[in-house]
C-alpha cells in the first residue's frame, strides 16, 4: 500500500505533495510531514502549520495517532495493519509487477568494464565490472531493457607494436598468453628506444593491420581472442555478463560520417594540422577528432559508438561506467553530441566512481603496481576456504561455498560502497564476518535459512504478534524495498541496495536475539518464521542484485 500518497490525499491540502511526505527518522513514528517549507507561503511557523494539518486530518483506519514534534507532523501507523501490508506485498510484489509495467520498452545501454586488449585485467577494472554488472541487473528487476556493453580498447598503435613484438620474439610453439604480451609490449617499448628501426616496424605493422594484411589481421585477433579468453574466466567467475563486445575497432568505419556531419556544421576547425571542436564556450579544452597524421582519437570513436548505440538500441538512457579520471572526456563528448543537435545527448550519463588502492598501496599500471584481478579473487577464494575450514568443516559444499564467500567479499567491496568514494581493498575487512561485508549477509541469510529448516512453513500468521519494536524495525525497513531498489537505479548507485541489506540484516539479528523463533507458541512461532522467510528471500534477492550469491548454509 502507498502510504505516502494516502497520507497525503487526508491532509489534502494543494501545497502538499506526496514526495513531502517522508520515512520518519528513528523513535518518531512511521511517516513525517516536514512543514518547514509551507511556512512562508502560510505566514505561520511550522509547528503551527503541522498542529493545523493534525487537527484537520479525518479518522482513518491506518493511521493509529499523529505527533507534532518541532516542525514536523509525525504518523503512527496501526503497525499489525503496515505488517500485513508489507509482508504481503513482498510476498506476492504486486507494487514491483506495476514497476515493472512502467518500465516495459525502455532500453539502458550500460557501457561497463571496457577492457583494453592485451592489457592486464587489474583491480583497478573491478568497480566498473562491478558497477556495470550490478546496473545491469537492478534495472533488469525494474522491467528495463537492459544492453551490456564491453567497449574493448582493441585498436591503437600499441597494436603495431605488439605484433612487431611478437614477430620478433614470440614464442609461436605454444599458445600465446596475456602475460606473454605484457612482456612482449614491454620489451618493445624498452628496445625501440634504443632501437629506431624497431620503433619504425612498430608503426609499418600497425599500417598493416590498419589495411587489413591477412596475417597482421591474424595475429591482432589472436591477441584479442587471447585477452578476452583469460578476461571471460572472470566474467564467469563474477556472472558478469555483456550483450555486445563492440570495441573501438568496431567503429573504424563508422567515424567519417560523423567528421564530415562535424565538419558541415562548422563546428570543427584546424589546429596545428589536428581537427578540433572548439568548447572554450563551455569551458573546456577543445575535444580532439582526427590528429595532424589523420588519425582518430579515442573521442572520435565514443562520438560514433554513441552514435551506433542511439539508431541501433534506441535508449532511454546511455551510461559509461568510468572512472572519474575521464570526466572531462565524456563532458566533452556529450556537448560535442549535443551541439550536432543530438536531441538524445542529454540521456547519456557518465556514471563515475573514485580511485581502488590496494592493502594501503595505489595502484598504478605505468609504474608497475598490478594487481590483477583474477589473483585478487583467487586469494580471497582461498581465505574464505581457510575461515570455513576453521568455522564449520563439517560444512558440505565447501568449495562451492567458498567460491561464493570469496567472490562475493570482493564484489562487496566493490559496490557497498558510495561509488565517487576511494576505496582501499584488504583482504581483513572485506572478508569480515562482523562488518559491513558480504559474508557478514550471507551468514545472516544462512542464519535465516537455518532456522526455516527446522520447522514446517506455517499456513499463516497473525500480523499483531510482529508489532514489537524489534520486530516492527524489521518491517519498516522491508516496507520501501521496492522504491530502495528504484532509486539505486535512478541513482546509478547499487550502494543504496547494499547499504539496506545491511540496516535489514543488522535489524533481523536484532530481533533474532532479542527472543527465541521457534518458540512452544505456535502462533508466536509462525509469525516469526514468516519474518524469517521474507528476510531471507529479500537479502537473496538483493544480494543477487549485487552479483552476490547466497548459499543456504555456512
Ligand atoms: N578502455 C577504456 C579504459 O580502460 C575505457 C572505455 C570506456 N568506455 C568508453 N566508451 N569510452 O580507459
């Protein structure tokens, strides 16, 4: 039930809306009128306001007593009414299934992890991998269409490089790896220094593959199906999933139509032999199109990818989930798009997120601080399978126990936190069973779990046996679950899903030791199990929303 609206629709009053109608703080009920911003256009204090607004309000049946504390109006709701409520709309998510109707036909395109080929998969790369994955299902649950983007960094001069490399040193008996072209790159690049010839094959074997030579080709490709085979491994091990792998390369051939569109608008120019937008208008630096040699920039292939993603999805929303560093280029890319008169342009988001470090260290790729990524989850795989071996060995499916503790620790890590916050991963806290960790959820859920095993599912509860202040707690913060995981997406946030799986598990285990559930009270029993049950089911399902599994035992 909305009780915002219904509260709103008994004071009716044209100056209340339902958005001004909030979740009460702690100890004041359940709902609050703040009536600090109708002061000026009544010409009353807002504790006056909020006395008028309690003296009009008509009985009704929901609302058990109403409070005017400071300026605001307070509601008491009858709670074995809200508890009725709540737990029947999580059970049988009528208000989700209309959310979802709302939503039908709407595509996000979610351009996330964007690797770049024959470059490490580092821990740096988790938060978009993590973020992306994560937006990619919550918008999903909300009845979106969602497109999973992985834009490759698969084209450069790098790759000339590379295969020059390759050429000269590979070793082509046995299969290729992604460390073997690490080596590979940064053996050329400390030789060609010394070395201009070798500089100068790097740029003829990037022509060859630009004019598309057979065995350059073939050797790009094996690089790229090369990187992308290790990549998968974790993708697989993470259940990040991608709709399209189109990469830069993929737009090779796509970019002219937008420098000459560019260029008819009059809205390029010629700088020092580079073809420029100007955006001193907008304060920024020109965005760069093509360089003085004729080649395209990075930006030049995001103005014909957005493009591309605009005719071919048709999206209500575009977003880039990209570190910070490249604000100035998607603020560039975005006014670019708007001055061609893109009327889309204004949905496309840059959904930013702040720095990783690493046990205290930054990590930084060009001064040979890598941290990948895969070693990252092996080792904490390897730690959950330590803690389980001392907690519970009897445990069966311990390796597939450990897998999910392990991986969802680090996808914990990833998206528990406010997203444009920098972030310090230690291997300590993220596997902590007591703080704000993913195990301390799966246990929770486990806990939950463990306990609907050990009695029958009862036919039905009493509502009225759930109005007790620990139980209640429980009930407030599964009452907006629906609107917690709206606004993660509105927000381009998954924290906020995170952040109330933790307030609902801190609060069950409240309640979880506040009295026995399985009581020789039937009826006390039944309704705690019912509490149980939907507790259990909401963390499954949001920590599903967090690429987060939960196992039903620990
Ligand atoms: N490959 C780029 C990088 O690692 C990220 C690409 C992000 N997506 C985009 N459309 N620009 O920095």
């Amino acid at each position: 039930m909305d009780y915002r609206k219904r509260i709103c629709e008994l004071i009716n009053d044209p100056l209340v809306t339902e958005t001004d109608v909030v979740t009460a703080a702690e100890g004041h009920g359940d709902f609050a009128l703040p009536c600090f911003k109708y002061a000026r256009e009544l010409r009353k204090s807002p504790q006056a306001i909020a006395q008028d607004f309690a003296a009009r309000l008509p009985e009704c049946g929901f609302i058990e007593r109403t409070e005017v504390a400071g300026g605001y109006l307070n509601f008491y709701l009858d709670r074995a009414g809200r508890v009725r409520d709540v737990l029947t709309e999580r059970e049988g998510k009528a208000e989700l299934a209309a959310l979802r109707e709302s939503n039908a036909g709407k595509t996000v395109c979610i351009d996330y992890s964007s690797i770049n080929i024959a470059k490490p998969f580092h821990i740096g790369h988790l938060m978009s991998t993590a973020i992306g994955g994560s937006l990619y299902r919550i918008y999903k649950y909300l009845g979106w269409k969602p497109v999973g983007i992985n834009h490759l960094g698969d084209w450069g001069t790098q790759f000339g490089k590379l295969l020059a490399a390759y050429e000269k040193w590979g070793d082509k008996s046995r299969p290729l790896t992604l460390n073997d072209m690490l080596s590979l790159y940064v053996r050329f690049t400390e030789e060609s220094e010394k070395d201009p010839e070798l500089a100068e094959r790097g740029r003829t074997e990037f022509l060859r593959i630009e004019r598309g030579e057979p065995d350059a080709v073939g050797t790009y490709e094996l690089f790229k199906s090369t990187t992308l085979a290790e990549v998968n491994k974790v993708y697989d091990r993470l259940g990040i999933v991608f709709d399209s792998y189109n990469g830069e390369a993929f737009y090779n051939d796509k970019m002219q139509l937008i420098i000459d569109e560019l260029d008819a608008k009059g809205l390029t120019e010629i700088s020092d032999g580079a073809k420029i937008v100007r955006l001193d208008d907008y304060g920024m630096p020109p965005c760069l199109i093509t360089r003085s040699d004729g080649a395209t920039l990075y930006a030049t292939r995001d103005l014909a990818a957005a493009e591309y993603r605009a005719k071919t999805y048709r999206f209500a929303k575009s977003l880039y989930v990209v570190a910070t560093q490249q604000n100035l280029h998607f603020r560039q890319l975005f006014k670019v798009l708007e001055l061609m008169g893109r009327e889309w342009a204004k949905d496309l988001v840059h959904v930013q997120f702040g720095m990783v470090s690493y046990e205290g260290q930054p990590l930084s790729t060009r001064h040979g601080h890598v941290v990948f990524l895969a070693d990252v989850i092996e080792n904490t795989v390897s730690a959950a399978r330590r803690i389980i071996e001392e907690k519970n060995p009897a445990l069966e499916n311990k390796e597939e126990t450990a897998e999910s503790v392990g991986v969802g620790a680090v996808m914990f890590f990833a998206l528990g936190t406010q997203r444009i916050k920098d972030v310090d991963f230690n291997y300590d806290k993220v596997l902590s069973f007591e703080g704000e960790t993913a195990p301390y959820l799966q246990y929770t859920h486990a806990r939950c779990r463990s306990v609907l095993a050990k009695a029958d599912k009862p036919a039905d509860y009493d509502p009225a046996l759930l109005t007790d202040d620990d139980s209640y707690a429980v009930i407030k913060l599964l009452a907006d679950w629906n609107d917690t995981v709206r606004e993660a997406a509105e927000k381009y946030e998954p924290s906020i899903v995170a952040r109330r799986l933790i307030d609902i598990a801190q609060a069950y285990n409240r309640f979880y030791i506040s009295g026995r559930i399985i009581t020789d009270d039937a009826p006390l029993t039944a309704a705690r199990l019912k509490l149980t049950e939907t507790v259990a089911d909401t963390l499954r399902e949001g920590l599903d929303l967090l690429l987060i599994k939960a196992p039903d035992r620990m």
